[in-house]
C-alpha cells in the first residue's frame, strides 16, 4: 500500500491559465474522490469516479472545472481560465466501493493551487 | 441534507490536559459519523469512525468518540494531550448506507485546530 499520490504538490499560475493536477489512488481502490479544500473550511466534495465513470459531478464549481479518469486507475482535475477565488488545496481520496462506513477513504497530500 | 457544525475554530490546551473538540450533525438519514485529523500541508488521516453498534468507538493515537443521538452529537476526547496532538481536527458525516449504490461522499465541518502548549 503506497497511498494515494498527488502531483504536483505546490502549483503557481496566473489568472486566466489552464491548471491540471493529477491523483494516483492506491492500486486496489476503485473508487476515487476529488474535495477542493479554502483556508479555515473543511474539504468540499467535488466529484467522483467508480472505476472510470463519473458518477457525480453536479457539484464541480463551474464548467471550468472538470475531472476524468480514463482507465479506471488515475485520475485528473482540471480547472481552465483559473480565476483568484480558485487558490485553496485540491485532495484526492480513494476506497473501495460501498458506503464510507466499511470502505474509509484515503487521502493524499493534496495539490495546494495558487493564483496570481 | 447532511451537515456538521464543529464548535471552536481554535481549542488550546496544555500537555497532559483532557482534549475535547465538539461536533454537532443534521442528517435525514442515520449517519456515519467520522474524525479525521490534518497535519500542516498534508491530507487527512481517519481518527476513528462510528457506523452501528457500540456508541462510544476508540481509534488511533488515543482518541475516543460518543455518538450521542439524543443530542446529535459526536464529541472527540482524549484524556492527556500530547504535544504530537497540535494539528487540525474535521468531523465528517456521510449517508448511512454501505451498499454499493452509496456515494460515500463526505460531508466535512470547518475544522478545529488544537494548540498544546508545554
């Protein structure tokens, strides 16, 4: 079990570039969560895949933000013409599939997003 | 909906004094219920978790839990802090289903930092 594995950790771009991050889940899980988390707020859902389909997106941000993850191992979250109110911690989290009781999620790191 | 509301944003206690960090729920459904712990710039790591069964669940680096649903609370205790224990603190809910139609998504509370001082 190597966890769940982010990248890149630190990301600086300026308002209006296109910023892609990336999750690797750990190996097993076929689940795979996104949660976008601001200073001083708990981590908000975003999306999630159960192997490669996304079976909930309606609480991705904007049309901006989009999320895919083509062959069911990892996945990435993109956010085109990134605006200022987009910097915060990006985490990823993978399980098994069933509810959260028996299948706890396992986080990454997280990608912290800064825009200029 | 599903929601947590965390008393205190910031709890400090000294080494060796009892932790309390509160946590109150809304859910429509019976709710698993779940205390995550974040160090600085890394993700979360579960504490514990209550799902059925024995109210009071003990996890990881001698924290404990009462799922009170009188009260709908979930309060974290541990009886001596340790200086290790610094870092922020989430309660988390999540539909109380574990078949595999569930989500499993979680429904996070703003957070509680916990300072230890010498």
């Amino acid at each position: 079990d190597t966890g769940v594995s982010q990248n890149p950790r630190h990301k600086i771009t300026k308002r209006g570039q296109n910023v892609t991050f990336r999750c690797d889940p750990i190996s097993e899980h076929n689940r795979l969560y996104w949660y976008r988390q601001t200073l001083g707020q708990g981590p908000e859902f975003l999306t999630y895949f159960q192997n490669e389909a996304q079976l909930e997106k309606s609480r991705l941000l904007s049309d901006r933000f989009s999320a895919e993850r083509p062959k069911g191992s990892f996945s990435t979250l993109e956010i085109q013409r990134t605006e200022q109110g987009d910097s915060a911690m990006y985490l990823c989290a993978s399980s098994l599939a069933g509810g959260a009781g028996n299948q706890p999620q396992h986080f990454g790191d997280g990608t912290r997003l800064s825009i200029l | 909906a599903q929601s947590v509301t965390q008393l205190g944003s910031h709890v400090s206690v000294s080494e060796g004094a009892l932790v309390l960090l509160r946590c109150n729920y809304s859910s429509s459904v019976p709710p698993y219920l779940f205390w995550y712990v974040q160090y600085p710039n890394q993700g979360l790591q579960l504490l514990l978790k209550y799902t059925t069964g024995a109210t009071l669940v003990k996890g990881i680096n001698g924290f404990e839990a009462e799922f009170k649903k009188s009260e709908t609370s979930f309060h974290l205790t541990k009886p001596s802090a340790h200086m290790s224990d610094a870092a922020e603190y989430f309660c988390a809910v999540s539909d109380g289903s574990d078949y595999g139609g569930s989500q499993g998504n979680l429904i996070f509370g703003k957070g509680t930092k916990l300072s230890v001082k010498p």
